[in-house]
C-alpha cells in the first residue's frame, strides 16, 4: 500500500505509518541531523566511517538524519555517487530514521533518485526545487513537483532554503500542491520564527521542521514537527536537550539558549569543514571534504578546538 497524508491522518492510518516509517517513532517532533557525507582523504565514501559516525549521532539523542542534504554536500555529488552515498546510510543507519534529499535542478534526474530512495529503503523524502533558473513562476514550479508527488512512494517534504537554491517555497506554492496526498510537510530552513510559525498555523496538516537551529523552541510550540539541524553533528547532545526538555514539559527555553550559546562556537568558519574537523576531535576520523570546501588550515583548527573547549563542547 502507497502511504499517503490523507492515509494516515486518521487513527488506524497513524498505526500503519508508525509501522511504516520512523519519522514519527516516538510520537510528536523529531530531531534529524542533516548529516555531513563522511570521505576518505581521497574524497570517496568511507563506508567504516558512516557506521561510526551514525553510531556516534544515534548516541547523542538524534531520532533520525537527513542524508545528502546542504550539510551531505549533495551537489558535489554524482548521481551513482548518491545512490551508493545513500545506501551507505540505510546499512548502518541502527534506530535512525532516515531522509534522503534526492532534488536536482532536473526532473529526470530527481525522479531517478526518488524511486531509489523509496527502493534502498529510506523513510522520507525531501526535495529541493529546481536551481539555477531563479525566480520561477509558481505555476512552473508545480509543473516540476507534479510528477514528484504523484510518482513517490514516500512521503515527501519541500525544502526551502532559497539563500542557497535561489527558489523560495512560498505559501502560494504550498497552497497549490495542498491536494496532493503525497506531500508531507516542509524543511524550512530560512525563514525566522515569526514566520515559520505563521506557516505552522496556515498549513495544520502538513508537518514544519525548521532547518534553524535557534528556531526550534518557536517551532515546537507553535505545534511544528521539529527540527532537521546542520550542526546537531557538534550538538547533538544540546540539541537533543531541546527536545527532551519538550517531552517531560520542562524549560524548553533554557535548553534553547544553552543550544545557541555553544553554538556559537562554529560562527566564523565554514560550517562542513569545521564541523568534519570537531568530529574528529570527539573521537571519530576527520572526514576529507568535496571542493569547492577546503580543509581548515592548522591555526583555525587551533582556534576553533580551543572556542569548542570553552564552550564545554570538547574536554579541556
């Protein structure tokens, strides 16, 4: 059976797609981490590493992760690379749910990647509107998501993230696509609080995550899915923090600030770089990373080790 959003809003459609999917295992918001691509120092798939560093997530409190997103570096990428990137993953993913981000700027290409995902076994997809041509019309863009939505197998969310793709999800757009049964929710990781909770009460059936790390109190009580977060690979245990203090109706705000304070301590550098590097000083390998980024040079790894120490993120 094809899960749909029409299918499990209902009660007995909710036990079908827990069973289905882990997206919602447990119930309520989740915390992904939009996951880095772990490379050898040739700059190919490191299988060995995959297995430890989703281990080393699974540790830190996440529900699931994001594969080949903006943080998976996912259009320094071949297709075959993404399919085999993807795999990866789905083998040693343990008790994580798993998103694959399977957009392209054509269609062809992301219907090959959406059946593979839905085939390899991943839980959910999110899809990057079409890139390069900028500003498309609403109708253009729905001609693109179309066979997306009737195609897929599972469920799938957009992903708006236009300081980057250059193609914003509007709320027009999303009223457009409404009807299709296929369409899950949103990663939104632009807009700022007021806004994503705007969108959280226009649009009750679909499912807002917030790809901002500082949103994610606002997106939890405006009734938002949760978060899918860049830098929950350095925080996850803070992030996480978030989430539990949600669960047991604890101060959620406390945990948030707490998150942005340490946080803080990547500002300045590139994100999958620097990122790659604190992992390697948490006890997994440094992953190589895909040009156009550089690894660190040795006195910014100096540095940010030292900012990450004092932020208690690293032991002194």
């Amino acid at each position: 059976m094809l899960l749909t959003r029409r299918f499990f809003l209902g009660t007995a459609a909710a036990t079908a797609w827990a069973a289905g999917s882990k997206l919602s295992q447990p119930a309520g918001p989740q915390f992904l981490i939009a996951a880095l691509t772990m490379l050898d120092h040739n700059g190919r798939l490191d299988d060995g590493l995959v297995r430890d560093y989703l281990h080393f997530l699974e540790q830190g409190g996440a529900d699931g992760v994001l594969v080949l997103g903006t943080t998976g570096e996912f259009p320094s990428f071949s297709v075959q690379e993404r399919k085999q990137i993807l795999e990866s993953y789905l083998r040693h993913k343990g008790n994580l749910s798993v998103m694959c981000q399977v957009g392209t700027p054509n269609l062809p290409e992301t219907l090959d990647l959406l059946a593979h995902a839905a085939s390899a076994g991943a839980d959910s997809a999110l899809v990057l509107p079409p890139f390069y041509f900028k500003n498309p019309s609403t109708e253009g863009l729905a001609h693109f998501y179309d066979p997306v939505l009737r195609a897929s197998r599972l469920p799938v969310l957009l992903y708006n993230i236009p300081q980057l793709s250059g193609v914003p999800i509007t709320a027009e757009l999303l009223h457009r696509l409404s009807s299709y049964e296929r369409l899950y929710g949103v990663k939104d990781s632009f807009n700022k609080a007021d806004v994503l909770v705007e969108r959280i009460r226009e649009f009750p059936a679909l499912h807002m995550l917030t790809g901002v790390p500082r949103n994610i109190q606002a997106d939890l009580e405006a009734g938002g899915a949760g978060a899918i977060t860049g830098n929950g690979s350095v925080f996850a245990r803070q992030t996480a923090a978030v989430f539990q203090a949600w669960r047991r109706h604890g101060d959620v705000h406390a945990d948030q600030q707490a998150l942005d304070t340490v946080a803080a301590a990547l500002s300045g550098y590139d994100g999958i770089p620097a990122m790659k590097f604190a992992l390697s000083r948490m006890g997994l390998r440094e992953s190589a990373c895909r040009p156009p980024f550089a690894e660190l040079a040795p006195e910014q790894k100096k540095e940010l080790a030292a900012r990450l120490t004092r932020a208690g993120v690293l032991a002194a």
